[in-house]
C-alpha cells in the first residue's frame, strides 16, 4: 500500500511539472491587433510602463524616420516576432503575436510606435531582432 501510495504522488507530481502545450486557439487569442482610437486614427497600446519613458527619452524622434522606410522595417520585424513567437523562442520576452498587414496605411504615427516597440524589447531585455537599423540597437 506504501508503495502504491508513492508511485501515486510521485507520477501526479511528474504530471504536473510535464510542460503544457498551448492550443492553436490560446495563441490567437493573445494576438495583438491595431485598432483605430477615437479620432479614426491607428493606434498602438503598450502596457508596460517603461515603453513611455523609452519613447520620451530614449528612442530617436520620429521625424527622423519616413514612413516607407518603417512600413518596410516593420514587415520585416513582425515576420521575424511572430516566427518567434510561434516556435516558443522567447517566451519569457514575447507573449504575443501580432496582427499587421503591411498593406494597410496605418500613418506614421502608428509605424512609428510599432517600429519602437521592438527597440525596446532589444533595450529592455536585450533580444536583438535583424530587422532593427544598427542605430537603434543598444
């Protein structure tokens, strides 16, 4: 009975510490996905709280950069995030997937914060992307 009892817990706890696979739908249901806030405009929401600072401190201003050169730049970003992010690379750094149509406008503004967004993930937590221009890599 002592025996039985021990291989009991010990196969629950082998179970509970076995990886757990996410579905195909847990993954899009963390997608990221542009909206459009109140003015009609694209909008990108970040959540976490250093995001503001780097864009006010750290990041280059936005009027250096053109809006072809962002679109272009963060197709290729989202390509290699999402390739990331659906092979498991990253988990601790990317959550997420992100929904981006290189063929929708999205203005400047929206490129911009998106484009930003990988150059803080490489100035927080170091994750160097080769999409980024040499200039914003830290």
């Amino acid at each position: 009975m002592k025996n039985i009892l021990t291989l009991l817990l010990l196969s629950i706890f082998l179970i509970s510490c076995s990886p757990q696979n996410n579905t195909t739908r847990d993954k899009e249901n963390s997608e990221i996905k542009p909206s459009k806030n109140d003015e009609g405009e694209w909008d990108l929401q970040v959540l976490d709280s250093q995001y503001d600072y780097f864009l006010n401190a750290i990041a280059k201003p936005m009027n250096m950069y053109s809006e072809t050169s962002l679109k272009n730049r963060n197709s290729f970003l989202v390509s290699e995030w999402n390739s990331y992010y659906f092979s498991g690379k990253y988990r601790n750094v990317i959550e997420s997937s992100i929904d981006y149509n290189p063929r929708e406008n999205y203005g400047l503004k929206f490129e911009y914060k998106l484009y930003q967004v990988f150059a803080y993930v490489n100035w927080k937590y170091g994750l160097r992307m080769k999409g980024l221009s040499g200039a914003d890599i830290r």
